[in-house]
C-alpha cells in the first residue's frame, strides 16, 4: 500500500487527534503524550460518531458520546 500524505507533523498537538477521510473511510490520527503518531478507524464501535471530536489523554481517546475509553497504541 503507498503512502499517503495527511498533514505536517506540527498540524497535530501533543495529545491531540484529526480527522482524515480517505479512499470512502474516515480514520483517526493521534500524536501521544511522547510525540509519537497513531492512526486508527475515525469512528467509535459504538455507533458512527467521530472520534477525532474526542479527548485524548497519553495513549487513549475518549469518545465524545458515549465517555468509552480506546487505547489507541493497541486498540483495547
């Protein structure tokens, strides 16, 4: 699969998450508390809200509608 470029590096704050639609999905894209990226689906299993409208904290996301909590590193 080639690469796709979404942003700069500087477009996602520490602890901070983005929307990115692509190819008919959407994907969520995490920078951690380290600095490091991430990137999984952009919607909760929940239902179809997006995650990038939620909160991130380390390694976690919160969803916006349902306070559900997602370790983003390893997707539990």
């Amino acid at each position: 699969m080639p690469w796709i470029d979404v942003c700069s590096a500087e477009d996602i704050d520490t602890e901070d998450v983005i929307r990115f639609d692509h190819g008919g999905r959407t994907f969520a894209i995490y920078r951690n508390h380290k600095g490091a990226f991430f990137c999984t689906d952009g919607l909760c299993t929940h239902e179809d809200v997006h995650l990038a409208d939620g909160l991130v904290v380390e390694n976690t996301i919160e969803c916006p509608k349902h306070a559900s909590i997602f370790d983003f590193t390893t997707g539990e």
